[in-house]
C-alpha cells in the first residue's frame, strides 16, 4: 500500500467567528525577517478580516478532508475555500515569474548546448 499525502490549505473558517477567535486574536511581536513578505501579508490579512472575510464552512472543510484522505492519488495541494485557493494560486504565478527569467540559464548546461 503506498502512501500518499495532500497538504491542504484551509481559508478562513466561519466558526471561528462563532467561537470569537478573531476578535480574541493576538499577535505576538513581529520580528524583523518576518515583517515583509507571505508571512507578513497573511498576518495583515487575518487582522484586518472582517466577518464577511471568514466565509470557509469547518464542516465542509472537514469533509472535503476526509473524502480527499480516502482516494488513492490525492492531491500535492488542497486550497480550501477562495481565500485560500487566491493566496495559493498567487504564490505559485509568483513563484513562476520568479523563475521564467533564468529558463535561458537553466537550458544552457546541457551537453552540447551553445555556450554564451
């Protein structure tokens, strides 16, 4: 039996309003490395969240868990909600800009490859 695994991103869930976990939201002090960047944005994002931003059902989420647990190729990633498929998707077309730019670089050391 080989094993398999999905990382899932879950967004915002609604009961943690029901709960009053954004309200009772803390935040510890941000350090230096980690003022820019994913970390940073994702930090501002829950602060400044209203209700209307936590729109993700934990039901739902548990059971999207669940069944994706059960099938035999789940997959890599499991952006849960819209909020999270967003941020996942941005972080990849960043990734991708990121990186295209060195295609030229990347292609140039392969044997007999035209030397720049």
């Amino acid at each position: 039996m080989a094993v398999a695994r999905a990382d899932a991103h879950p967004g915002l869930l609604r009961g943690s309003i029901r709960a009053g976990f954004a309200q009772a939201l803390r935040f510890t002090e941000e350090l230096p490395a980690y003022r820019h960047g994913a970390l940073a944005e994702f930090r501002a994002f829950v602060r400044d969240a209203g209700p209307e931003g936590f729109t993700g059902d934990p039901a739902a989420v548990a059971r999207a868990v669940y069944d994706v647990g059960r099938q035999d190729r789940p997959p890599l990633r499991m952006p849960l909600g819209g909020d999270a498929f967003h941020a996942v998707t941005a972080a990849l077309r960043e990734r991708l800009r990121a990186i295209e730019p060195r295609e030229e670089l990347a292609r140039s050391i392969a044997f007999g490859a035209d030397p720049a």
